[in-house]
C-alpha cells in the first residue's frame, strides 16, 4: 500500500511538473508568446494576399502594356518627371544570375554548405540567393530603367526627394517639368 501511494506521489509530482514546461515558441518581456492564425483562402485556394500578388505578376506581364511613369518632388508637389512605359519599370539591382555563389565546383561543396544549385558557366556551383517569383534575382533600388513606347531607355536614379508613381492610366498635373517623350499616336489615331 505504501509502495503504491509511493508511485502515486511520484507520477503525480511529474505531471505537475509538465504543467510548468515551456514551449520553443518566442516569449515577450510580459510572458505573451507567439500565436498562429489560420488565414482563409478563396476557391481559388488563394489568400488574399497571394491573389493580390499573382495579379500583380499577371499585371506587370502583359504582352503590349503602356504605363505611366512620374516622379513627383516630395517638397513641392510639382511632377519632375513623365515618361511613357513600354512594358515594365526595373529596378537597376535585379539581375538573371545570383551575385554571389560558392567558389568551389558544387561537387566539391557538401550539402551542410546549403545553397540552392545552379549552373554558370558550365560549373555546379551553390547560390544563398533564392530566385525570385518574376524569375529574376536581387532587390529594388539604386535606379529604375524602362523603355518608352517610342523605343528609347531611360535610366533614372532616385534619390532624396522624390515619390516614383507608376500607373496603367494617364494622370493629369498642372505641369510637368520634363517629359522625357512625346506620345505616339495609336493604330485608332489617339494618343497613348
């Protein structure tokens, strides 16, 4: 009997003791850990988010798009800048190929290397650098560049000051310091 109130005792000592185990998940200062939340998705089986995303994509990539491109001074108000976009604005950082790779042929590196495989130059070599979802690599940044609808590039690097506005319509200002093209008229005679 007393052997038995003796494994009671104990077994009961560390399910209490269960109670006081913490878990991995991150802790404040104030005890409140970390918490999960289920996001609905659509029938599409698609979070907003992801929708918004994917159409944004969808968007960027259309064959024949025109947008509209101003840079708009954050002081005054005044568009410093219009341009007409054939296609797509590209940030100067995005590349076709990761910047940085392991120095090794990938054969040579081992696994715990980690890295992504990828072949340049006929070498196996490793990138950290994952592709991006418009398959390109690198960050937004440094300069924009974009072609016009009359074919011409442009490059312009964006620094202190300024607001970058892209549009899909033509937007109307009292005045527009430098348009850096003149609209082409459309097969219907209107201009773009």
């Amino acid at each position: 009997m007393k052997s038995c109130l003796l494994v009671c005792v104990v077994v009961g000592l560390i399910l209490t003791g269960c109670d006081l185990v913490t878990s991995d998940a991150p802790q404040s200062v104030s005890g409140v850990t970390q918490t999960t939340v289920a996001v609905p998705v659509g029938s599409d089986g698609l979070t907003a988010e992801q929708r918004n995303i994917k159409a944004k994509y969808d968007f960027d990539n259309q064959q024949g798009a025109v947008k509209y491109l101003y840079i708009v001074s954050a002081y005054s108000g005044q568009v410093l800048l219009g341009s007409v976009v054939d296609g797509k604005v590209t940030s100067s950082n995005k590349r076709l190929s990761p910047s940085i790779v392991t120095s090794q042929d990938g054969t040579n590196v081992g696994y715990d290397m980690n890295g992504i495989p990828i072949t340049i130059g006929g070498r196996n070599l490793r990138t950290p650098e994952v592709l991006g979802d418009d398959g390109t690599y690198g960050w937004s940044a440094e300069y924009l560049f974009w072609k016009d609808t009359n074919g011409i590039y442009h490059q312009h690097y964006v620094s202190g000051g300024q607001i970058v506005h892209v549009s899909s319509a033509p937007m109307t200002f009292k005045s527009i310091v430098l348009t850096v093209e003149q609209p082409v008229a459309s097969a219907a005679g209107q201009a773009q």
